[in-house]
C-alpha cells in the first residue's frame, strides 16, 4: 500500500521519536459480538461507531491525557479512516466527536492536526465492521480532519471474500512506522486498531530486532494508550569495515531458532528461558507452552477461580459441574405464583409463569383462575377467592357463636 503525498523528511527528521499508540474505544461491533447477537459477518455493523460506553471512555482519556499534559506535547495525530477510529481521534485530541455531537465533548484550544491514513486502518477484507465510509461523506462529519493523503473516495482496499493476511497486516505496520520516522514531527499519537498495533509492535520487535517490552506486544484494549520510544540506530557502518562486523558478529551473536532474533551468544540461555520456554501454572502445576499460556490461565485450566451461576461462589473449575448439580436443585420461592422453583428452571419458569402479569392476562381469556394448576397437576386456588372463603367461614363463626350464646341464656328462663 502506497502513501499518497508522501515526501522523504529523513533530513530533518530528529534522533528519536515518541509514538503515543491508542486502540479506539469500545465501538457497537465489539459489543454486539461479544454478546453473541451479531457475527463480525453482519451488514449491520457496517463501519461501526462507537458504543455509548466507548464515548464515555473517550471522555475518560481526553481528561487523561490533559491532566498529565500530553495533550500539549502532541504535534501530529495520525488515525485510522474508520469511524470508530476518527470519533476517538477527535474525541481525545479535539474535544469533539463529530458534528452531529459537537456538546458531548468540549472543544479544545491548541490542538494538533488530524491526518486520516488508509495505511494505519484495521485489518481489512470480509468483515463489514473494517469496511468504511466513502471520503465525501466523512468530510461532512469530520471537518477536523485532513483526508488529502487518502487517493480513493469510496472504499477500494476492502475485499469482500477475503481477509488480509497476517503477515500483510505486519508489512503495512512496518511500513507505517518507516514513514512516521521521516516525519519531522518528535511526538506523534496514532489512534487504530487492536491487530494492527499488536501486529505492528511485535513485526518491529521480531522483524527488526528492536526492543519492546513484553506488556507491548499483548492486544491492547478498547481506548488504551501505550507509549514507546523509537531511537535512531547509531551503529551504522561504514563500507570499508563492514567485513570487519560481520567477523564480530558472527563470533559474538547468533540466530534464535524459534523466532529468529540475532541475540548475544552469552544472553541465549536468558532469551529462550524468558520468550520462549514453557512456563509453570501456579494453579494446576502443569508445564504450559508460554504462546498459550494466558488462554490456560483463563479459560483451560481446571483449577482456575470460576463462580456459580446459581449462588454466585467461587470455587475452581474443576469441582464446577458437581456444585452446580447440587446447587441447580435448590429451591426458591416463586412469589408471583406462590409454587417452589427449581434455580436451574428459573428462567424457564419465569417466561411461563402462571402468576406473572402477561400469563394472567392470557389465562384470564380462557380458564377462570380458580381452575389455574400450579404446573404439576395441583388445582391452584388463587388468593382473593382464598382470602373471601377466609372471611366467609369468620362470619359464620361468630353468627354461631352469637346464636348458641342466645339459646343457653333462654334455656334457665324456661326451665
């Protein structure tokens, strides 16, 4: 993918950069995915915006950012051309999120220009979420933000039937990175996505060989700012004693065989047991391989902290499924139909419910509520003929009472 517009600026580019990277916030798709209602397939999630509670982290980071006074330092802001990328750009950078919402954010005074790169966007084909608007229409919205170094109005590097290609997605970040140390700018922020910047970090890390810390090269979460420090290589050698380096570093370094990082022969050791050697579960005891060991931990493990869905108890996996058949069996209290329900028949009980005021309503059409069954084969009185049957058999009580009194105050008098 080519930068339109772009101009060598390696001259007057400085010594060393900082990049302040931030994943947009939580956008509809995340949300509609995560709750399993929508696929990432789905034409409804077309360009997604941003969730009300991603607006609400926006807001959370422009105070952020202002109150330790990188909003100040921030010369260029670069962002992705998807909507959920450009809300939060202008959102955290601008004050404002578009203008059909201009009063969510307040805008600021002093802020950076906004410049909308295609090659900084999520990664791209098949998902109608990744997939954005046409330019035209952006502009309309978005009047804060530079579109000239995008050539195509509509969308022209999405693919219907074909996702881009890991490896794709970490040459477009390296690409990316290369064009942003030209720039002269010192401090730039890039608002993207998830993949890209993970996919980016770790192909600078592996690829390039320069250093990231571990905490970086985990998937970043939505509207999570991380900062890292890009220094200009001071090792560059001149012709006539590159045979001369080479000789050093043959001696001194060699290739790791699983990630292929160029590492200090003395340091081997320290690099395969800290990147690559299998890593203890303080829970279970077992040996995990450290590329899946954060899905063990919370989500494979058997003697991993998990609560009951019914008393809400955490105990480990493992002893989970016994539990709960215990558990599951209680009984509560069901006060609409006055009837004992099982925990794990609660919801099921609720939808049909003879108490609850819908199942009334239609029950009332066709039996009178006398006739109701409390669901296993019991006729089930209802409380107001209850409570006039209560007061009947009272009346007739007393009237007895007050009767039998009168016939054995005559009775003397007669006899």
């Amino acid at each position: 993918m080519e930068l339109c517009g772009v101009q060598t600026l390696r001259r007057s580019s400085p010594n060393f950069k900082t990049l302040h990277l931030v994943r947009h916030a939580q956008g509809i798709h995340n949300v509609e995915i995560e709750k399993g209602e929508l696929t990432a397939l789905s034409g409804k999630l077309f360009d997604a915006h941003l969730s009300l509670t991603g607006i609400q982290q926006v807001s959370d980071m422009r105070k952020e950012i202002s109150k330790s006074g990188l909003l100040n330092t921030v010369q260029l802001v670069i962002t992705s051309p998807l909507r959920r990328a450009m809300q939060t750009s202008v959102g955290i950078f601008r004050g404002q999120e578009d203008m059909n919402q201009s009063d969510i954010f307040p805008k600021v005074n002093n802020s950076p220009p906004i410049v909308a790169l295609e090659i900084c966007r999520e990664r791209m084909g098949l998902y109608p979420c990744d997939k954005r608007e046409s330019i035209s229409t952006y502009r309309t919205y978005f009047s804060e933000i530079d579109f000239t170094m995008i050539e195509s109005d509509e969308d022209a590097q999405w693919q219907a039937e074909e996702r881009e290609d890991m490896e794709e997605v970490s040459a477009r970040g390296l690409h990316f990175l290369k064009w942003l140390w030209e720039r002269p700018e010192k401090d730039i922020a890039v608002v993207s996505h998830g993949i890209f910047l993970q996919q980016t970090l770790r192909a600078l890390h592996e690829k390039v060989g320069t250093p990231v810390e571990e905490n970086h090269l985990k998937r970043f979460a939505n509207c999570e700012l991380r900062s890292i420090r890009l220094e200009k290589s001071d090792r560059d050698i001149p012709a006539p004693n590159i045979d001369l380096h080479r000789v050093h570093c043959a001696r001194n370094l060699e290739k790791c065989k699983i990630c292929g990082d160029m590492v200090p022969k003395k340091h081997a050791e320290e690099h395969f047991s800290n990147t690559h050697a299998p890593v203890p579960c303080s829970m279970c005891k077992e040996t995990i391989d450290r590329e899946v060991f954060n899905s063990h931990t919370e989500e494979i493990c058997p003697k991993r902290m998990v609560t009951c869905e019914f008393c809400e108890f955490p105990l480990p996996a493992l002893d989970l499924p016994e539990h709960q058949e215990v558990c599951g069996n209680r009984t509560e209290l069901c006060y609409q139909c006055n009837s004992y329900v099982r925990l794990r028949e609660t919801y099921n009980h609720e939808t049909k419910c003879p108490g609850s005021v819908l199942n009334n309503v239609e029950s009332s059409r066709r039996v009178p509520r006398a006739a109701e069954g409390d669901g296993n084969g019991r006729r089930r009185r209802d409380n107001g003929v209850s409570n006039k049957r209560l007061f009947f058999t009272i009346a007739i009580t007393g009237i007895a009472v007050l009767i039998g009194s009168l016939f054995f105050q005559r009775k003397p008098e007669g006899s």
